[in-house]
C-alpha cells in the first residue's frame, strides 16, 4: 500500500512537470516507509493498555518488546526522515518537518486524550489527515516548491488520499450486531450500519470530485468501484450477515489499493478508463 500511495503521488508530478528523478522517488519512498512505520509504533504505544484486555498477543503486552524500545523506534525514524530530506532540498525538509509534528500532535493525542478518545470518529479524522502533510512533503520533495505554491492538482489529490483513507478507516470499524465487542468501539455502533456505510459512501463521492478536478473528467473506472462499494454496503447494512460484514470490510479496506493501481494507469496512459 505504501509503494502505491508514494506512487500515486509521484506519477502526478510527472504528469505535471514531464520529468521524475529516480534517485528522489527512491529517498522519498523510504522516508515515507520510515512515516508509516513510526505511526504504526505510535500505535502500539497508545493502545497498549488495551491491549493489554483485549489483543494480549501483540507484542507489547506480550513483552516481546517494551515502551522504552517503541520510543527508541519512534526517535530513530524521526532522524532517519530527516536525514533522507535532508538530500531532497530545504523547502522538502520544511514541508515533511510540518508533516513530522503534526504526527507528534497525533501521538500526544493533541494533549486532550480525555477530550478526543471518546469521540471515534473525531479522533479517526484528526489522524487520517496526516495524509495530507505526508502527501505534500512528497510533492515538495519532487518539485522543489512551498506547499503553499504547488499546483491545485497537488492539493486536489491529497484531499482525495485523505477521503479514501477515511474509507479505509471508516470501513474496517463497521460490524454486524453479531459481531460487535463490549470493549471495542465502531462507526457502526455510533451511526448504526446504515449510517456508517453512508459515511463511507460519502468519503467515495468527495474522492470522485477530487479526481474529476485534478483528471477534467469523470473515471468510469473509479465510478464502477465505487460503486461496487456502495451496493456491498447496501447489501450488507440490509442483511446484517456476518459474512457479508466480512465482505464488506474486505473491500473497503482493499478500495485503497484498487484506487491508487486506478489512478496510477489513468496518469500513465493520459487518459480517464
């Protein structure tokens, strides 16, 4: 997913510019691998006294691994980003600077963690919307230039990165009855099935406006996927089956990558499937 997310955005720039440097693509890729990573240890850190309860198996809670080992982690990628930026140009350094303390704010759950947790799909947007400093950092470190004086095209599609993350996000957390958990909360249980499939389906709708600003036209091929979406969570908030809770989940959490191979073809080809 993240070879796909990096290669969403660097076949923009070279729609837009006509050029791409292999040795920067190949530098952002692993500050960008480094990003992911840390977020994933931020992760771990923040949701180990759940853990604790309900996923004993990771490797916190299991003592594989300690606290003192995560922040060793989170430190090491946090240099390494820079550091690989560092190569890229100041105004890339400046940009993924932005993006790394944004992802600290998300880290310290922005020194409300009382205030947010609480609220799922609050805190799950303020998270997800790391994607769009993470995305402009790669269009910075591509072309050279100020968040502030890129193309539209640029931030176009990293709102597009952000709505499909939110599919991503949204979906994976939508249950069946059957299967929801006392201790585990969900968009399902907030805004009911139907309601959180809608959610989706309007984070699919945003993403398809976003592509027709930055492609002039409609992708019948994004439209055909999202529309298989919207009629699997129809069906699924419908029948209410554990099965197709399991389909549904699948594919939303698979319309990410579908998305981005999509988008990838269309830029290459230079035209709309």
């Amino acid at each position: 997913m993240i070879v796909l997310f990096v290669g969403g955005h660097l076949v923009l720039v070279h729609s837009i510019t006509g050029q791409i440097d292999v040795l920067k693509s190949a530098l952002v890729f692993m500050a960008i691998f480094l990003f992911f990573f840390k977020m994933r240890l931020y992760d771990e850190i923040k949701d180990y006294d759940l853990d604790c309860e309900i996923n004993p198996t990771r490797p916190l809670p299991r003592g594989l691994l300690n606290l003192t080992d995560m922040k060793k982690g989170i430190f090491a990628c946090i240099a390494l980003e820079l550091i690989l930026f560092s190569t890229l140009g100041v105004n890339a350094i400046f940009s993924l600077v932005f993006a790394i303390l944004y992802s600290l704010l998300m880290y310290k759950e922005f020194f409300i963690p009382k205030l947010i947790r609480p609220h799922l799909t609050t805190y799950a947007v303020v998270h997800t919307v790391v994607t769009v400093p993470m995305g402009l950092s790669i269009f910075s470190a591509m072309t050279g230039k100020l968040p502030w004086l890129m193309e539209n095209s640029y931030y176009q599609f990293v709102l597009c990165s952000w709505f499909v993350f939110n599919i991503f996000e949204f979906g994976r957390k939508t249950f069946t009855t059957a299967e929801e958990r006392n201790a585990v909360e969900s968009y399902s249980k907030i805004f009911t099935r139907y309601g959180a499939v809608a959610l989706v389906i309007s984070m699919s709708l945003l993403s398809l406006y976003m592509l027709f600003k930055i492609q002039n036209g409609l992708s019948y091929a994004q439209l055909i996927l999202s529309v298989i979406l919207a009629m699997i969570g129809i069906v699924f908030s419908i029948k209410n089956k554990e099965k197709l809770g399991k389909i549904y989940r699948g594919f939303s959490s698979g319309y990410i990558i579908l998305f981005y191979i999509l988008f990838i073809i269309e830029i290459n080809l230079g035209l709309l499937l």
